[in-house]
C-alpha cells in the first residue's frame, strides 16, 4: 500500500498477518489503535486520517467506516494525535509487538 515505506511493507504486510490472528480488526477505533502503533514504531508513514484509513483497509479488510477511523485523531501543532486512551494503545502495542 501506498504510505507504507517500501522497506516495512512486508514487515507491515507479517504483522497484519500476525494481528488478525490475535485479534478482529472490525470497528474503525481498533483500526486506529492499530495505525497508531504501527505509526508510532515507523513502520507506516502516512500522517493523515484518510491515507492512513486506505492503508488499514488493504492491510485487514472491513474497518468499518473512514468518519469512524478519522475520529479518533487531532491535528494541533505536534502534527497528527491520536486520541484513544493510553491503555488501549499500550494493550495493541504489547500484542502487536510481543
């Protein structure tokens, strides 16, 4: 997909594999949770809401709705900011990268 370095695509492409083995990617907040992670680690570089939803999408299929998955982010001066509670961040990061 596009926005995925060339380098960690198929990184990207085994831990998608991994985390749909672990866990549904059904509803758009998990979607998130996931991007984020996988963001935060530099695996995905994309920082806007809908390339990022079009990258999720590819990689783990129905998401469910781009408004639901774009929610869950802030633009402010930092750049892009994800809005889900530190936890659940923490709980995908810890099975994504365990």
């Amino acid at each position: 997909p596009s926005g995925t370095t060339e380098d960690h695509r198929a990184e990207v492409m085994a831990l998608a594999v991994k985390i749909k083995s672990i866990l549904p990617i059904k509803k758009p907040k998990d979607a998130a949770a996931v991007y984020w992670v996988l963001h935060k680690a530099g695996k995905i570089s994309i920082t806007q809401p809908t390339p990022a939803y079009n990258v999720m999408k590819e990689y783990f299929g129905n998401i469910g709705s781009r408004a639901g998955f774009a929610k869950n982010f802030v633009y402010n001066k930092q750049g892009l900011n994800c809005t889900i509670e530190p936890g659940f961040i923490d709980q995908y990061s810890k099975l994504i990268f365990s």
